[in-house]
C-alpha cells in the first residue's frame, strides 16, 4: 500500500469544502433520498415559521423557539457536513487521478507493426479498435493490450506504486492502463476501452460517489429507520389531542406547544444514524480506496463483508512464489556433500528459481561456491519438455537433474538403474508434498534434492483468524492431491482443489453457492475470468490481464492476492458500523423522554416531575439540551463514522456481545450526564 | 402473602412449561400430517372433510393464494356472523325471545369474533341467541384460532429447509388445527368445566323464588361449558355471560380458576415449541419461549406487587390494607373474593399477554401501575404468548428486526435460522410492528378529541384517558379485554374499534404471508462462527431489548399521560 494516500481526517481543504457543500446540500430534492433528515429538515422549516411568527407576536417564548429552530437547522447541517466530509475525500482522490488523465497525442498506427506508418491524434478521439505506439517516456493513452512489445511501465499515477513493471505482449502481463507512463523501450497496443469508459474513468466516477448507488443492506436499514420514524411520528403528533384531552381535564396548563413537538420529534426519529448513514458507506469505499482496491460497486464491498468462502490461489497468496529447494538426500555410497556438488553443478546456469535454490542451499550447507561454467569447460544442458532434465557435461560426465522418471529413463540408457531406497526417498517426499528431483552422474544416481512450496510467514495464524469469524478457506492449486494435502495442512486451510483447472474452479465456486456461501476469490488470468465473474467478490489483480478486470468486480492495484482478507475486514467493518450507530442512535432516545416528557406536561401535570431525573434547570432547558445533543452527537461521530468502529477478528457471539454493551447499554446511559452538561452550561450561561 | 404469590406464578409457569412442551411437539406431528395415533383415528375425518369441500389437500399455495383465501374466508365468516345476528329474532334456539341484534354491535361482534379478539360491545345473555352464541360465536372460537395457527404454520414452513415456491394450503391448515388440536383440546376443557359446575344447556333462563316473597332471580343458563372452553384455548376470549370469567356460572372454583388459565397460555405456549419442532431445532423455540416469558414474568411481578401493596390513600386514611397473615389486604377492589388477588393479577397478566381478553376481574379497578401492565402488554403487539398462532408469528417478525440489527453488528448480512433477511422482509416486518400501534394511537387520539368519544367515559382525567387507551389497545391487538369504566356499545366506539380490529388482525396477516412468500424462496444458509446463533441467551436478550425499547419508545407519551401520572398522582397524594 502507497502512504502517498493515506489522508488525516480533517485535512483543511477537505474541511472547507465540507462545510460548503452542507449548505448546498440543503436541497429538499437531495434531502428527501434520506427521509430521516428530511424529515428533520421539515421540521427546521416549520420551527422557523413558528419563531417567525412568536417574534412577530411578541410571544414570552419567543427566544425559546428560535433557539429550538436554530438548533434544528444545525442538526441538518452537522448531518450534511458528515456526508460532505466522506465525499469530500473521495473528491480529492478523484483530483489526483484527474491529472493521470491528460489529454496526450496518440500515435494511431495504420497497420500493427512498428514500422507502420502513423497519424498523431488526441488521445480523446481512440476508438476501442485503434492500435497505437507508444514509445520511451510517452503516456499510454489509454486502457488497452499489448500485441507487441516489452516495456518497463511507470503505474504510479494509478497505483501509487514508484517501482516500474514489466509490460509484454502475451500472457498474464499484457494489459495497460491509460495515464500510464512506458519508462524504456516501446509497445504496440490495441485500445479496449471507448474515451470516457476507460479503468481511470471508472476509477474517477467510483471514488467520486457519483455512481454510488444505495446497496441492498443500505436499503434495508433505510426501511428500518423510516419505519421507526413514522412511529415517532406518530407518537408525537398524537401527542397533540393527548396533551388537550389532559389540559381539559385537568383544567391547568397548556396543550404542548408546536415547537415543543417538532423538538420531541426530531430527537426522537434516529438522526444519528441518519445522518451518517451515507457518510458511513462512503467512508467504506474510502478505506478500500486507502487499501488500493478499486470496487465497481458498492455492493461488492458490502458482499465482501458476508463472504464465507475464500478461494485462494496458492501460489504467491498461501506460499512464496515458488519452490525451493531444502534437503539433500544422497543414495547408498553417496555422501551428501558429492551429491551436493553435483546438484550445484547442474544448477549453475539453470536460471530457473528451483534451480536457484538449490545454488542457494548447496552454499549455505557445504560453502559450495560458484563456479564459472566457462572456465570448467562445461556445457550447459537446458530443460526441454522432451528429456525433462537439466544439467552440464563437463570432463565427459553428464550430470542431470529431473523428475524420477525421466532420470530412470536416463539411467535405462546408462544402463543402470534408480535404486530402491532412492524410490522409497521419492515416495516419501511425494506423500510430504514436497517435490523430489533425483540427480545423476553418467550411471550412477546420485541421490534427491527435495525442493518444497514455502509457506508465507504468518498466513497460518491468518487463516486461524478467519477461521474463527467463521470464513472458510479454500486453496487451489494445480498440484496433484497428495502435495496439494500437504501444502494444506501446512498453511491451516480449510479445503483444498488439487490439479485445478478453470472448469473445477467455476464448478466449485457454484458448487459453494448453491450451499447458500459467498464466495470470493482472487484471479489474473484470462482463464480466470469465466470463474471471476460467477464468484460473489471477485478481486482482479491489476497486474491481470483486461478480460480478468472486466469478469472481476474489484482491481487490486498492488496486485497482491492476500489483500482478499483485508478487503473481507473493510466490508465486515462497513456493516458493524452501521449497526452500532443505528443501536446507539435508538438507544438514546430513553434519555431523552425523560428530559422531555416532564418538561412538556410540567404546566398540566406538575407531579411528572418526578421522572426528571436529571434534575434539569427548567421545562425549556431541558428540551433544548436534548435538542443540542441530539446536534452535537452527530458531529461527535464524525471521525468514528469515516473510520469506522474498530473490527476484532472474533466470533459473532462475542462482537455483538461487546458491540451491544459498547453502542448499546452505552447509548442508553450517555445522553443522561451529556444532556445535564449541556443544561448546566445552559443555564450558567443564562440562555434559557 | 407476597411469598405465596410468588410461589403461585412459579408453580404456574412451571405447569404451564410442563404441558406446553409435549403438546408443542405433538403438534408439529398433527399438524404436518405426520405419523401417529392422532392421524390414524382422525385421519379418516380430515380426508372425508377435503372429499365434500373439494379440496386437493396437496395443492401448494402460493403466498398470494393462500392470503386470498385466509381474507376470503374471513370475510365470509363476518358476513355470515353479521346475518345471524341481524336476524336472529326469527331463527330457532331462542328461547328467551332476544332481538335482532343492531348494526353497529353486530357489526363490531363479527369483526370481533372473526379477528379472534371477541371485544364484546354487549352483554351476551341479554343479547345473543343460543343459536347466534354456538353457530356464530363458537365455530367463530374455533375458526379464528385455526386462522391463526394456519398462518403461523404458513411462516413457519417458510423457514425450514429447501426452497419452495408456496407455503403451504390453507384450507388443509385450518382443518388440521380445528380438528387436531383445539377440537379435542376443546372437549377436554369442557368436561373439566363441567365437573367444576360450569353450566351446559340449551333450555332458557332458571327462574327462582327467592327468599323475599314475590321476588324472583333471573338465572340465564345456556350452553356456557362448551363455549367457554374454546374461548380460553383459542385465545378468544369472549365470554358467554358479560362478566366473563367472573361469573360463578363460567368459572365457578378455584379449580375451574386455574384450568381456564392454563389454557389461556397452553398452545400460545406450545407452538413455541411446535415452531422448533419443524424447525429440527428445537433450541429455537425454547429461546422464543424464554424470551416471551423474560417480557411476562417483570410485567407480573409489577401488576402482583401493585395489586398487592393496595392504595396509598387508604394508607393515609389509616387503614392497613397491608396483606399480612391476618388479612388477604391489598386492592380487592374489582376482584372476586374466592380468588383473591394474586389469581386475579395473574389471569390479567395471562389475558393480555396472550391476546385472550377474558376477564375473571375488573381491570378498571386495578392500581394505576397494575393496570399499566396489562396495558402495555397489549400494546407490545400481542406477541408476548400472544394469540394462538398470530402471538409466535408477530414474535418472529420482532426476531427478524432483532437479527437484522444484530446482523449489522457483527459486520454481516443478517440471517434469522439460515435465511437471509432483506429489505423486502424488513418492509414487512416494519408494518407488523407499525400498523397496530398506529391504529392504538390514531384511535385514542380520535376518540379523547371528540365529544362522542370522551362521552362514554366514566371518570374524568388520566383514569379516563386510561380507559380510551385500554380500549383501543385491546382492539386494534385483537386482545378484547375492556378495562371497563368507558360504554363502548355507542356507534363511535363501535364502529372505530371495529375498524382497529380489522386492521390489526388482517394487515398483519398480510404482510407475515408475504414475508413467508419472500423467505420460502431463499436458500438455507449453513450455518458457520460468523452466524449468530439465534438460540442462545445473547439473542433472547437482544430480542427481549428489541421489543421491550420499540414498544417503550411508541407509548412511552400515551401511558405518561394515563396511568403513569395517575399512579404519581396517587403516590403524591399520600
């Protein structure tokens, strides 16, 4: 991840935009796609009627109701600016990106080779079709694949990332992106995406919210909270009749006025978490914009939160690229250190990384050094799919290294034999899920050299952990079973598809789903794809190749496929947020019945007093602390909303047993001393 | 004196668990048609009953069909009640010589008994024929209970294993719960009854010479056992005399006291466990359970203690009042002696908490805090116990806004028993939840703003107030008690509760059927460590919370203004 990104909370510019666009967000139209605020803003309006009216008519309580309205309107704003604020980082991410997007002149070539001849036109003006060159130090004008070529690639405008890639034609690398910059050598691309459809398009409209669409979960919430808002209102409003029907009978005191409703209503409707509930969602993009994943969709990032099901590639997400070597085993007769020798010898110019290793091993266990295979005399053997062997001819020995059977195909030709106890060496190996490479000189056979997958340090205990969250982890491998149930149960996951093809991987993952998982999985390839696009959170690796991010529904642009389990905690994260603040914002309304249902009837009903436990300082104090709390609280969880609550790997019993006491015995006790402290200053400041 | 009473409620939850959960299993059997002795010898019945209606026992509904016909039948059923009683003046079995009954009462009548709240606006010796109190009344006793059972079996199924594309038939529904369950339950009850001396007749009126020369005593007899049974089992409610279970006629031992309030909560009670049993989970159902009794054993406690302290201001007036060993004391105002308050306090709790609204005392006579508790047991939404089917489905509604809030707290997509919970199940629940409390509060509004409503009050200030809630709390949760104190047989009242009824019976029914719709079709997820168990004590407690907070939240304003200053007042005045 790029620190280049991490941005602090309130960054000054992001603040002051804020605050600008609370106001315009005023909006009814804007207002009413969150009913709960709009109903607040109505209310705000209806209180600045009834001050206008109470100043005009020189009303005692006059101060009191534009007090309450002026309190009102701020709850809107406050509610405002904490949406504002979450945009308002997404915005200045999608300035930076902007600039990535110049407009540069494209050389679009007439026939894909590199000495076609070219027009020079604006980049805006490619067409998906259009093939281009792009040289040393140019801009790659937009998203495409290469058909020829190899270039190092400057991504850093997208992924924050300075060191440059490898960019070729064929393979898993071929795709670019526009706003990319070719550091060497040259490229001839074929252009993928219309202007205007390209990944830093989407990547803009995504970090932006402008596409932001409410997601199922969003959807659901919202109901709730209408509902519970049309209660209130009811309550409230029914309040009216109630209050006359007790004034009549009573024959003292006042029906509740108006103001004093609207006050009772609005602290009640849960504005907390509707005013953050956009902020919160927003802010969850965010993070996984922090985390350098791009999602097309906020869906995704919420389905990311309920995956229960992870498939895992194995290599370069469970174990270390690729594999190493680790023992030598020699045959009878053989020391170790002539095996050793050998192997290190047969290994000196293959380049590959087993072959490495083993270059590698030799000197750590022996101080074997390196020798110069041309001043031996030696003559390099390379691997051919034909003898599946490597090594040297040197002095008029040939030293190979293979796999058992084309060694014992080696031997037949010597012939000699692979013996017994160097078989049982291979079979024991095997059954480890290690790979055995026998190495042999001319007749004899020397011995094995066992080459193993490493496991990356610390996944295990991150598998334990998603364990325990109850997610269950699959790897997938193209080894054969017996390796593949080794490397398993080395790295802690739960299941395993061994000689995975992409057929079995597709076959698994609706095998999953129709169980009732979701599941999520990481890919590159374009035999990726078809899998990619039928999992629930597909993760592309920016690396890929374009069908891969198109089938996917998030692009990690760090290409690193453990960034899976990050993206499952941001979601997991997204959702505890909102149900923590919506059981808070619930909860808070205890408090304020008892501010302010003594202080409403204390004309009619002196005697219910006595549930004012608060011991305020009189009736309109106490409604207008309940109503300035109910303000400032929405302002207080600003930084909590954008964060998020803290997530703990943990099993649902125990979160929502902390996250209970937390949001909710906690919501219900902090409104009491929070609304005191505020009478008190209140009255200390003689306001009321 | 308070020991004893405690111990009374004990031994009374502890039966009541103890005949609660066997017939809970053995209705998951019956009603599914599974195997049994119950099948085999009244298997034949059923399948005689689909052959004449021409039902196809097997036909899956789907949520739309199965929601016509409940509202079809319905709404024949109150057409046919509303006939019988306007015409009863000309129909047989009337050997009193009663008259047609008018419109308003008969119409409210028919709502009443056909919603299964029985809110009786008359008094039934004096109005109702002996053929309107059996043909109508009772089949209503048993048809509407069914009702309810049958749209609990419907969203129940809809929760089990499989997708599926209906939720089940009606028709089989209703005839399996009339026939398995509360017929036999029904003819048992009665028997009891009548050893206890509860009467059983179709002859008239007992007249009797008393001792004072020349004048005579009325006694209204009728078929009283029969009808009373399935008005306690079925959480109907509607008693054959006016005063309902006080009268010596209806309820006339200590003995007969305690088997009709056994059978208020029984199958409210067991289909709690019924629900596990088809479930295969029968963890579920015991949590549903504990969580109904975690609300009803707190609202006890505060009715009993209230009754049991008596009234401050006989305090300061010098009385002791106090119950002691010496004296059964505390507020017998409004109670039958022979049973005594902590009988009368419990049956008050049990009627109101299941939706049964049979009296054996005057709720209007209770303390302030004492009545509270009825009062808002009702206002919760019938749910605690409830009414027979309709009180575990408004329960599961609850269950699934609990989950969905608990979802969001441990960061997923909640589940209530492995099926996922979305907007369109929280849109319905939000209704089931919504739609009754509005009409309590839109009702009593109407009603203390109008001269026809505040009218009929007896008293004056919050004790009236208190009257207008009870009265429309106890309609529009198809309860059916009164509070008393307010004359309801005026055509306000009548038709306005009338309308309540309606609307808490049926758009509840509806939106439950469509969130059953909705929930049959979604696959069962497994479950893994990130699922909350909806069976352990954090999840009753959560559910506990849910309801307790949301039905504090709605009436917290209305019962400030009613029994809550009343009892302050009181409490101020000593």
């Amino acid at each position: 991840m790029s620190s280049a990104q991490q941005r602090p909370l309130f960054e000054r510019a992001i603040v002051q935009r804020a605050v600008i666009d609370a106001f315009a967000k005023l909006d009814p139209r804007r207002m009413i796609r969150n009913p709960v605020m709009f109903v607040v803003e109505v209310g705000s309006l209806f209180t600045t009627l009834l001050s206008g009216h109470a100043l005009f008519s020189s009303d005692p309580n006059a101060g009191f109701v534009v007090a309450v309205s002026v309190w009102l309107w701020f709850t809107v704003l406050f509610a405002n600016f904490a949406e504002a604020m979450a945009e308002g980082r997404g915005k200045a991410q999608a300035d930076t990106l902007r600039k990535a997007r110049r407009d540069v002149i494209a050389k679009r070539l007439e026939e894909p080779t590199r000495v076609s001849r070219y027009e020079e036109i604006p980049s805006a003006r490619l067409k998906q079709g259009d093939v281009v060159l792009v040289e040393a130090s140019q801009l790659i004008p937009g998203d495409g694949e290469i058909i020829e070529g190899v270039a190092s690639v400057d991504e850093s405008a997208i992924t924050g990332e300075s060191a440059p890639v490898i960019r070729e034609a064929g393979g898993d690398r071929s795709a670019v992106t526009g706003g990319t910059r070719v550091l060497s050598d040259w490229l001839i691309i074929r252009i993928t995406a219309n202007p205007g459809e390209t990944f830093l398009d989407r990547m803009i409209a995504m970090v932006e919210g402008a596409k932001r669409q409410k997601t199922p979960n969003e959807i659901a919430l919202d109901i709730l909270l209408a509902g519970l808002t049309i209660v209130f209102l009811l309550a409230t409003v029914t309040l009216y009749p109630f209050s006359v029907y007790a004034v009549e009978s009573s024959g003292q005191g006042q029906p509740v006025s108006l103001a004093v409703l609207v006050a009772l209503l609005v602290c009640l409707i849960p504005t907390t978490i509707g005013g953050l509930l956009s902020a919160i969602g927003i802010a969850g993009m965010d993070r996984l914009i922090q985390a350098n994943v791009i999602a097309t969709s906020g869906r995704a990032v919420e389905a990311a939160g309920d995956v229960d099901v992870l498939l895992l590639d194995k290599t370069g997400t469970i174990t270390l690229g690729n594999r190493q070597a680790v023992a030598f085993v020699p045959a009878p007769g053989v020391t170790e250190a002539e095996l050793a020798d050998a192997a290190q010898l047969a290994s000196l110019a293959d380049e590959t990384p087993e072959g490495r290793s083993i270059v590698v091993l030799a000197k750590q266990r022996f101080e074997l050094r390196s020798r110069d295979l041309k001043a031996l005399g030696a003559h390099f053997v390379p691997f051919t799919a034909q003898t599946r062997m490597s090594g040297v001819d040197l002095d008029g020995r040939q030293i190979r290294k293979g796999a058992g059977d084309a060694i014992e195909h080696f031997a037949a030709q010597h012939s000699t034999r692979v013996p017994a106890e160097v078989r049982a060496v291979l079979e024991a190996i095997g059954k480890k899920g290690g790979t055995p490479l026998v190495v042999a000189s001319d007749q004899k056979v020397l011995g094995v050299v066992e080459l193993k997958d490493v496991v990356k340090g610390g996944i295990k205990e991150r598998f334990d952990e998603m364990r325990r969250v109850g997610i269950r982890t699959v790897m997938i491998t193209g080894d054969n079973p017996l390796t593949a149930a080794a490397i398993a149960a080395e790295a802690g996951v739960d299941d395993f598809l061994a000689e995975a093809t992409p057929e079995a991987k597709l076959a698994m993952i609706r095998q999953y789903q129709s169980e009732g998982h979701l599941v999520a999985m990481t890919g590159d390839g374009t035999n990726d794809a078809p899998a990619l696009a039928q999992a629930d959170v597909a993760v592309a690796m920016n690396t890929g190749t374009q069908a891969a991010k198109e089938a996917g529904n998030m692009v990690d642009l760090d290409s690193n496929p453990t960034k899976l389990l990050s993206i499952v905690e941001i979601g997991k994260q997204l959702l505890m947020t909102r149900g923590a603040l919506t059981t808070f914002s619930i909860a808070n309304d205890v408090a304020k019945y008892f501010a302010i249902i003594p202080a409403a009837f204390a004309a009619t009903y002196p005697a219910l007093g006595r549930l004012d436990v608060m011991g305020l300082h009189s009736p309109s104090s106490a409604i207008l602390s309940a109503v300035i709390f109910n303000a400032l609280i929405i302002i207080a969880l600003i930084p909590l909303a954008l964060r998020g609550i803290r997530y703990r790997p943990a099993p649902a019993p125990a979160l929502l047993r902390r996250n209970l006491l937390i949001y909710g015995l906690g919501g219900v006790l902090l409104p009491f001393p929070g609304i005191k402290v505020i009478d008190l200053i209140l009255s200390a400041l003689n306001w009321v | 004196m308070t020991g004893r009473a405690i111990a009374q409620a004990g031994i009374f939850l502890a039966i009541l668990t103890l005949f609660a959960v066997p017939l809970g299993h053995g209705m998951a059997r019956w009603l599914n048609g599974g195997p049994g002795w119950m099948g085999q010898l009244l298997g034949p019945v059923e399948r005689l009953i689909y052959r004449v209606a021409g039902v196809d026992p097997t036909q899956e509904m789907s949520w739309r069909r199965y929601a016509a016909s409940v509202l079809g039948f319905n709404l024949v059923g109150i057409c046919f009640l509303y006939a019988l009683q306007r015409l009863q003046g000309n129909l047989p079995f009337n050997p009193n010589g009663l008259g047609d009954v008018g419109p308003e009462v008969a119409f409210n009548t028919a709502v009443s008994f056909v919603s299964n709240t029985n809110w009786q606006t008359y008094g039934g010796e004096t109005t109702m024929s002996h053929l309107t109190q059996m043909l109508g009344l009772t089949s209503q006793n048993f048809l509407s209970a069914a009702t309810g059972i049958a749209v609990l079996l419907a969203f129940v199924r809809s929760l089990g294993e499989g997708q599926r594309a209906g939720v089940g038939n009606y028709w089989v529904d209703l005839v399996r719960s009339v026939l398995y369950v509360l017929l036999p339950l029904s003819l048992g009850l009665a028997l009891l009854l009548v050893s206890q001396g509860v009467v059983q007749t179709l002859a008239g009126s007992a007249v009797a010479q008393t001792l004072e020369s020349g004048v005579e005593q009325v006694y209204a007899l009728g078929p009283v056992a029969s009808q009373v049974a399935i008005k306690q089992l079925g959480t109907n409610g509607g008693g054959y005399y006016n005063v309902n279970s006080a009268h010596p006629f209806e309820n006339p031992t200590s003995l007969s006291n305690f088997f009709e309030l056994l059978a208020i909560l029984l199958i409210p009670a067991a289909l709690c466990f019924t629900f596990g049993s088809m479930l295969k989970d029968r963890r579920q159902g015991w949590a549903i359970y504990a969580a109904m009794t975690l609300i009803f054993v707190p609202v006890l406690a505060l009715t009993l203690g209230s009754e049991l302290s008596g009234n401050p201001r006989l305090a300061n007036l010098g009385v002791d009042d106090v119950p002691s060993l010496l004296q059964s004391g505390g507020n017998l105002e409004g109670k039958e002696t022979r049973f005594g308050i902590t009988s009368s306090a419990l049956w008050a709790v049990a009627t109101t908490a299941a939706s049964n609204g049979s009296v054996n005392s005057m709720h209007d006579s209770y303390t302030p805090l004492g009545g509270l508790g009825p009062m808002w047991l009702m206002q919760l939404g019938e749910i605690v116990y409830g009414g027979v089917g309709s009180g575990l489905y408004g329960m599961l509604m609850y269950a699934i806004v609990a989950v969905f809030i608990a979802g969001l707290m441990v960061g997923r997509t909640p589940e209530y028993v492995g099926k996922k919970v979305e907007a369109f199940e929280m849109k319905m629940a939000s209704l089931v939840i919504l739609l009754p409390a509005a009409a309590v509060l839109v009702g009593t509004a109407i009603a203390c703003s109008i001269p026809e409503g505040t009218g009929a009050l007896a008293n004056p200030g919050p004790h009236g107030f208190s009257e207008i809630l009870y009265a429309f709390s106890s309609g529009a949760n198809n309860n059916g008690s009164a509070f008393g104190g307010l004359t309801v047989n005026g055509p306000f009242y009548a038709t306005a509760i009338g309308v309540a009824m309606l609307i808490g019976r049926y758009w509840v029914i509806v939106p439950v059927l469509a969130a059953a719709g909705s929930l049959a079709k979604k696959k069962r997820l497994p479950p893994t460590a990130g699922t909350l168990p909806t069976h352990g004590p954090l999840f009753i407690f959560l559910l506990v919370g849910t309801v307790v907070l949301v039905g504090a939240l709605t009436f917290i304003p209305a019962l400030a203004l009613g029994p809550v200053i009343e009892a302050l007042q009181l409490r101020g005045a000593s």
